[in-house]
C-alpha cells in the first residue's frame, strides 16, 4: 500500500470572482474562465515512482525510480482585491434588497482596458460546482448577458454629436413638451408634461428622450451608426475570458426615422456591459479605445520570472481629446445637477449616466420589468 499526496484545486475565497475564476473538474483541468483559457500555462507534469516487476507484476529488489512532479504557472490578475471585495459586498446587498433576476458590476482602468473588478449575481462556489446549474455555470453576464442600455446610451449620442460639431451643449437650446411624434408613434419624456426650455446640457443632464431623438435626427443615421461601430458596439471586444456576447445592432438598410430616434435614446439596441464600459471609457481617457484585458502576467515561481507580460492593446482612436474633455463635464454636471444627484461624494469628481429600460420577452416589452444600470466615472 502506498500513500500520494495529490493536489486539488481549491478556492479559499469560495463564490467571490468565480465567473472570471472559473472551475477545475476532477482531474484539475480547466472547464472556464481563466481556469479554461490559461489551463496549459496553469497545469503542471505529474509526477511518478516507477518500479522494477516480473511478468507476474512481483516487485524485483531493484531500486526504484520517482520522478517530481513539476509546478505549473502562476497567473497573475489585473483584478483589484479591494474593488472586488467592494463589488461582491455590493451586489449582496442589491440582492437581498430586491431580490433582481440579475444584477452585476465592472470597473475598468479606463486608461489601460484592465478590468479592476468584475461580478454577478448569481455567481457560484467553484468547489462545489457540481451543485449548480449549466446557465449558472456558464454565463459570465458581464460579458455575456445583451441589454438594452437605456439612457447611459446617451452618452454615446451626445460624444457623437459633440464631435461632429452638430449641437454646442451650453449655446444650443431644445423646447421639450413631454413628447415629440416620429412616423405616427409618440415617443414621450419621463417627466409629464417635458422639461421645457432647456441647453442640450440640461437635455444630457435631465435624460430627456425628446431632446436625443432631435440629437438623433441632427446626426442622421449614417453618422450616428458609424459612430456605434466606431466605439465596437455589435462585436466582441476580444477581452480574455470565454463565452463573450456581441450585442445586437440595426443593420443599416433597416434604419428608418423611428428607429433612429429610438436608438438615439438607448431603446432598440442590445449591448454588453463590457461593451458600455469599454466605450464609455474611451469617451472619458481622451478618445482611445482600450481592448478589456484580466491577464496582467504569467509567473515562473520555478525561475522567479515573468514568463508573459500582458501589455494594454489600443484597438483605434474614437473621438478627439477636446470632445472627451465636454463629456467628462457633462457626466460631472449629471451627477451635480442631474439624474445622478445621488451619487455625489464631498472631495471626489464623480461622473455617471443612470438608465432604466423596460426588459423585453419574445420582442414585446413587460409591464413593471426593468433593468436599471448606472455607468460612473
């Protein structure tokens, strides 16, 4: 009888960052996660004691032959341990407070695309893996659930219009009456009766539909949708973890009047949050969109050696420096006059965006089922 020591996988943190994490079945291969994409980095050789036998398998007094075994990588995260801990604080509380079919979060460097932190509910203790379902297993949402963005799209239609010139925030005025009419259907403000008049500032801080759909027209749909590509809506942002959604966009041929002041708005769209997080931070760092990266590097604890360096990957410049100059003054007066009033904190510049919009099963939109989401700078 011999006895081996044999390694399992374990996670002392148990449910905190698994989706990113991912799990190791039985035999410690990688199932998802960074678990999956950097398994052949992560696994190590086996070791073995080998003996000498007859053809009867009787050991032969001849002495026998171990061979170590040898560590894998060690892989290091851009992840934040102090965000994360903040985040999966948060979201327990989220839950318990309004028991969501869904709730997550992610913060990113917005100068490099590291991602700091990155959770959802529901998440799952990857030592005990086996307890829960495919679906929970499976969907990293942050990168992989589609939503209609709702209001903090308007943060893309406002840096569109900025850029090419089409609307001065603080010079140009809109009269909102609560409601604006486009091709027979009646698209309303939130606020009965509108907001009056107001500067496209006011407009951005107030969220009011009617004054994006006008934002909307004064682009023109070429313009406004150029724009969405440019800032990698409908497709993947590439980020290093598997089972990334692309979102869904009108094509082109399919955009009329009332799609495109639907759009201009944030309705009609699909998104993933790490595509409104990877845009939205190229609209604040100057213009530069960042590709979203967890790896920073792969450590050699063998040789004390750095065996890959993750680097910050720039996939193409999106609007000019000036323009993200305005938008980092307009989400900074949302949260000091506008809708994000809530969020102020004495000593910080904070800027945010909120959106509601109306969760939609089988193309039709649900009475009283909304997704709520905040994008904070």
């Amino acid at each position: 009888v011999y006895l081996v020591k044999e390694s399992k996988r374990y996670y002392p943190n148990k449910n905190m960052l698994s989706h990113v994490l991912g799990y190791t079945g039985i035999d410690n291969q990688g199932l998802s996660g960074i678990e999956l994409l950097y398994d052949k980095y992560l696994t190590g050789e086996d070791g073995a004691i080998k003996y000498y036998s007859d053809a009867k398998g009787n050991r032969l007094d001849m002495a026998e032959v171990y061979n170590e075994p040898e560590s894998g990588l060690d892989v290091m995260l851009t992840i934040d341990y102090d965000i994360q801990t903040s985040i999966e604080r948060e979201l327990d509380n989220i839950v318990g407070m309004f028991s969501p079919d869904h709730a997550l979060a992610v913060a990113m460097d917005p100068n490099t695309g590291e991602v700091l932190a990155m959770s959802s509910r529901p998440d799952f203790d990857p030592n005990n893996y086996k307890k829960y379902s495919t679906e929970t297993l499976n969907r990293n949402l942050p990168i992989w659930m589609t939503y209609e963005p709702g209001s903090t799209f308007k943060i893309i239609t406002t840096a569109a219009a900025v850029e090419e010139k089409v609307v001065n925030l603080e010079k140009d005025t809109f009269y909102d009456t609560g409601s604006v009419k486009v091709t027979g259907s009646t698209l309303r403000c939130w606020k009965a009766g509108g907001h009056g008049h107001q500067t496209f500032l006011q407009v951005f801080e107030n969220s009011c539909n009617p004054g994006f759909v006008s934002l909307g027209f004064k682009l023109g749909k070429e313009k406004l949708f150029s724009y969405i590509d440019l800032f990698g809506f409908g497709e993947q942002t590439g980020i290093d973890l598997n089972g990334e959604g692309s979102g869904i966009i009108f094509s082109l041929n399919n955009v009329h009047d009332l799609e495109l002041a639907t759009t201009a708005f944030g309705q009609g769209v699909s998104v993933t949050p790490i595509q409104q997080v990877t845009a939205v931070s190229s609209i604040v760092n100057g213009g530069y969109l960042y590709k979203p990266y967890v790896l920073n590097n792969i450590y050699d604890s063998n040789t004390n050696t750095i065996f890959h360096q993750n680097e910050k990957s720039l996939v193409r410049k999106t609007i000019s420096s000036n323009t993200s100059k305005i938008m980092r003054m307009a989400l900074e007066s949302v949260v000091a006059r506008g809708g994000g009033k809530k969020v102020y904190i004495d000593g910080y510049r904070v800027g945010g965006k909120t959106g509601t919009a109306q969760k939609v099963q089988n193309g039709v939109y649900l009475a009283n089922n909304y997704i709520m989401s905040f994008m904070a700078v």
